[in-house]
C-alpha cells in the first residue's frame, strides 16, 4: 500500500459517503444517474469476485464489501424505496447505458491478460468503469445547474483514478511488477472523461458560482 | 521482472 493508492481509496470511499449524505439528507436522488450507479454495481460485482476465494487483507476485505452493498443500496434507493424514487429524474437519464455494458464484454473477451473466467471479468469490469460515469455527466448537462453535493460527489469520484494512476507510476519505480496496460488505458481514458468536468468544477470553485455546465 | 502486478487493489 502507499499513499497514492490510500489517498485514491479514501476519495473513492468520500465520493460514495457524499453519495448517500446527499440522498439521505436531500431525501432526493434528482441530479443522480440511475444508470452510472447501476453501472457502478455491475463494475464492483465482477471485480470483487474474489471476495470469499482470495484474502488479501482485512482492509481490501472490508472496501470490497464497502463499495458492493453501497453501490446496490443506492441502486435499491433509486428504484424501489417509496420516497426516494419519485425524485429520480428518469426522463433526463437516458444514456443507453447497456451499450456500454455490450462493448465492455466484446473488449474484455478481445483484450484480456490470461484467458480465465477471473480475467474476463476482472478486464470487464475495468472497462465498463472507464466509462461508467458517461450517463451520469449527460445527466448533468441536461438538468443544468448541479446541486454542491453531487458536483463533490462526481468531483472525487474522478479523482480517485487520478491518484491510482500516480499509484501505478509509483509502484513501476519501486516494486518488480508493472501494473497491466488495460488498467493504464482505461484508467487514463476514465480521468479523461472528467477533464471537461474538472474544468468547470475548478472556474465555479474559483468564481464562488454554481456549477454549470453548458448544455 | 515480468510478473503483472496482483490483483490486490481495489
């Protein structure tokens, strides 16, 4: 473990805990992709398959367990809890999102390390995280002006990439291995993703304005 | 050193 890969865990985990504090709070899920967090629950589901076959530390344990049921509970919240699921903007979410979900098997089944169930589903689940966060930047562009929390909330969820990158720097100096071209693309592809949204956050931060992003 | 980095992140 080093401080990138820390710093990059602990802002994934801050992204999901502004999740839930604005859905909790707000007792609303309007601004919120439906689809990104299905998504999101797809990426962790087969990344973290694992789980009860390979023990890596009780830290990586409780994250995976951390990250599966919160993203499934936003999910459950988003479509099924009585209150919230009325404010979910289901005519602004319209990314065809299981697009992404169809490219993401064609590529893991074309590039993946070793040709076993783990690997597909772990290349799966890297690609379909790259770019897991399109419905949910569309959203934000439709509904205009973007609430502080959910701005925060797809502020750190981009970051956390940013610092697993600097992670894959660090350990190709310092450790034997060198981390997989598939986690280096699609990590750089997911942060690339954000750029635009990081300029906007970054002008509205430094203007004291809304976050708006243009239509 | 060929080996790939494990898979012991999140």
């Amino acid at each position: 473990m080093n401080i990138f890969r820390l710093a990059g865990d602990m802002t994934h985990l801050f992204s999901v805990l502004v999740l839930l504090l604005k859905i909790y709070a707000t007792k609303s899920c309007s601004g919120i992709s439906l689809k990104t967090q299905e998504l999101y629950a797809l990426v962790f589901l087969t990344r973290y398959l694992d789980l009860f076959t390979d023990f890596i530390s009780v830290y990586n344990s409780v994250m995976k367990v951390v990250f599966i049921s919160s993203s499934v509970a936003i999910v459950w919240c988003m479509r099924y809890h009585p209150l919230t699921r009325r404010t979910y903007d289901k005519d602004l979410d319209t990314f065809r999102h299981y697009i992404l979900v169809g490219v993401s098997i064609i590529l893991a089944l074309l590039f993946h390390d070793r040709f076993t169930f783990r690997e597909v589903f772990w290349a799966f689940s890297i690609y379909l995280e790259a770019v897991a966060i399109l419905p949910q930047l569309v959203l934000l562009q439709r509904s205009g002006n973007v609430d502080n929390l959910t701005g925060q909330y797809v502020f750190f969820l981009g970051a956390y990439r940013a610092f697993y990158i600097l992670n894959w720097i660090y350990r190709y100096f310092t450790e034997n291995h060198y981390s997989r071209w598939i986690s280096w693309l699609a990590g750089f592809v997911q942060t690339a993703l954000y750029a635009d949204f990081f300029y906007y956050y970054f002008v509205s931060w430094k203007n004291n304005a809304k976050l708006q992003l243009p239509a | 050193w060929n080996h790939v980095l494990p898979h012991d992140e999140l």
